[in-house]
C-alpha cells in the first residue's frame, strides 16, 4: 500500500527529544526556567525586546487583542483569507469584525483596501503572513496610524521569515506566532507574543496569567497579606508548559534548518510545475525572504474540486487554506454575506495547498509533481 503524504508535518529528532527528557527530570513541568529561556530566544528571532510564550497561536491572538485594549464598541479589520481566529478572537473581546480584501499575487491583506475601511473606531488592523509570505507591514503602518490603529502582524505561518532584511515580529506593533506541529517550528501546541513596546507584552503577560497581580506596588490592597494576589482586568491559563518550551528551545536552534528545507521544497515544486498550463504557482515578491509554511496553487477553469479530490484519492493528503471568514455561518448570523471580498472568494475557489514540510522526501515530491502534471495534461 502506497504511504499517504500528509500536508504538513513536523520536524522531530533525537534532540528534540533529548531536551523534552531532560525537562521531564527535572524540577518544572509547568512554567519554570525554560519558559523565560524560550521567551528570550524567541524575541532574539523576532528582533523584539520580549516575548510572552502561550498555549497556542490562537491564544497569542486573544493576548495581544487584549493588550491592544480591543473591547466592545471597536472595529478590527482582519484579511478575509485566513483561518477564522484571527477574527474570533477579536469577536470573543466584543470588537466589531471588518473584513479587507486580498491581494491578488500573495492573498495578503491589500493595504488600499485598508484603507478605505478604517474609521474612528479601528483599534486593530491585522495583518496574516498568507503562507509564509509577509504582508506589507510598511504599508499598513501609515493608514492604521492615521486612524489611531495599532498594527498586528498574525504570523502563525511565517516564524523565521524576513522584509526588507528584518524578521518578522519586529515589523508591527504587535506580532503573533503559532508553534502548532505543521508549522515552521513546534512546541506540539503553542504560541508567542512578541512587540517592542514593554506596556503591550506586559499586557499580554498579565492576560496569560488570569491578569492576577503580585507586586505589591500595583496592588489595590497590599497589606492584606503576604499570600495576596489581585486581579484588575480579567485574564486566562494561557501558559505554556516548561517541558513544552524545553522542546521550542531546541527546534528554535534548528531553524536555520528548516528554512533552508522548506527552501527546496518550494523551489523543486517551482522547477516541477512552472510549465503546467491550468495552474497558478505562488509569488515571492523582491523585498521578501520567506520561511514557506504553505505552497499554495490555483486550479484554473473550475477544476479545484476535481483535481482536490484525485489527488487525495491518490493518497496525497492536500488542504484548502482558507474558506473566507465571513462564509462561516456564525459571521453569516451576524449579516455578513457573500461577495463582499471578491479578490478573496476568488482565490479561495482556485486554492489547493500541496504537501509542504521540512525535510519532506524528494520522491514524495516528485510523487506530487506528478501526479499534478497528469491530472491537469
């Protein structure tokens, strides 16, 4: 029986396995010093002055729309092509959810469309590295200051990344990363905040931790006791784990690695299906070094659904990323109806993300091309 090729698939070895023991051993399973030793090293990544580690991409989104202060009666403009937490998180804070249009090359969010959505009451404008490939975070930054927005970078797919030479996570004001296994690098679930501003990743820390405040200084009632702690704003268990950040230490120093991988990887299926007429294969423009997370094609002529389903029937496990948000039926409750982002129901229509991982096996890739190739002749 021919082995299925899953989408995505994570990088595991034996020192990874080797730092997971070791904190096992040790004297911390929840959080202790491997998680401020994995904050410092993914804020050295990012280039930004902290990091708060957290159970998941989904949680670093929730943490950082807190910290930016998002509460009811705001508006977030979030990219329509994305996976749905980068909007319910928002939603779950009382925001306001603005859906923006794509660019056609990339499917990221398209900064003219921005900007003829903000209003007085944009708090956030978020910003989703579609595939690896960074948004243009320099031309966000403008429109979202001149509506008093702060920008955030969702960043789940793009960890190890650059624009215009910085890595990604020093380019907005707030940045998410998800450390899920199919992503660039894993702590099995988890996630970051990463910002340049302390008051933020303060916030986003304080959230993580149910918002509970030991210092006696900020306490409202300090002599209560030694055993006091109060809480302000109210916050949730979003901690990670010590024993799983003693893993994303170790695939940190392995990211270099799994770059250069998912480099090849990309590059051999350009090299593959360039030539292949009915296809569209993704866009890396000028000012961008991508750490590919996704390599996303578009199916012309009404064929998605066919050649979606041989390949799978093939044992090629390929997905769709993303079904526009607002298709969901939760957002269509709300009045949000089809048609209002055609660039990205569009793309939607045509994508089929193909097998993309570090260290996926070249006759596996081979195997994709061409099965592609002969779907599609």
């Amino acid at each position: 029986m021919v082995q299925p090729i899953p989408y995505g698939h994570q990088s595991i070895d034996e020192s990874d396995v080797a730092a997971v023991a070791a904190a096992l051993r040790g004297e911390w399973l929840t959080t202790g010093p491997s998680v401020a030793a994995f904050e410092t090293e993914i804020a050295a990544t990012a280039g930004t002055d902290d990091a708060v580690a957290v159970t998941s991409g989904t949680a670093a989104l929730h943490a950082a729309y807190a910290a930016a202060g998002v509460a009811s009666g705001d508006q977030v403009i979030v990219p329509a092509l994305t996976f749905a937490a980068t909007a319910s998180t928002a939603s779950l804070l009382g925001a306001e959810i603005v859906f923006a249009d794509v660019e056609e090359d990339t499917g990221n969010i398209d900064p003219e469309a921005v900007a003829s959505l903000t209003t007085d009451r944009t708090a956030v404008v978020s910003a989703v590295d579609y595939a690896g490939h960074p948004a243009d975070i320099d031309a966000l930054l403008p429109v979202a200051r001149a509506a008093g927005a702060l920008v955030l970078e969702d960043a789940a797919h793009s960890i190890g990344s650059t624009f215009r030479g910085r890595p990604v996570g020093s380019l907005a004001d707030l940045t998410t990363f998800s450390f899920f296994p199919t992503k660039n690098m894993t702590t099995a679930e988890g996630g970051a905040v990463v910002s340049n501003s302390a008051a933020l990743t303060a916030a986003a820390r304080a959230f993580r931790g149910h918002g509970l405040v030991r210092d006696r200084a900020e306490q409202r009632y300090p002599d209560e006791g030694p055993w006091h702690q109060e809480i302000h704003q109210l916050g949730l268990n979003y901690r990670l784990p010590d024993v799983l950040c003693a893993l994303g230490i170790n695939q940190i120093r392995r990211l270099a690695e799994f770059k250069a991988s998912r480099t090849a990887v990309f590059e051999r299926y350009q090299e593959g299906l360039s030539d292949l007429d009915g296809l569209t294969l993704p866009t890396k423009r000028s000012a961008v070094d991508p750490m590919w997370h996704l390599f996303p094609v578009r199916v012309h002529d009404g064929r998605r659904r066919e050649v979606f389903d041989r390949l799978r029937a093939e044992g090629i496990l390929v997905q769709v990323n993303y079904i526009p948000v607002y298709w969901h039926p939760y957002y269509e409750d709300l009045g949000y109806r089809r048609g209002l982002c055609p660039v990205a129901e569009r793309y939607y229509s045509e994508e089929i993300s193909l097998p993309m991982y570090a260290h996926l096996d070249t006759g596996d890739q081979d195997r994709v091309i061409d099965a592609l190739r002969s779907i599609l002749a």
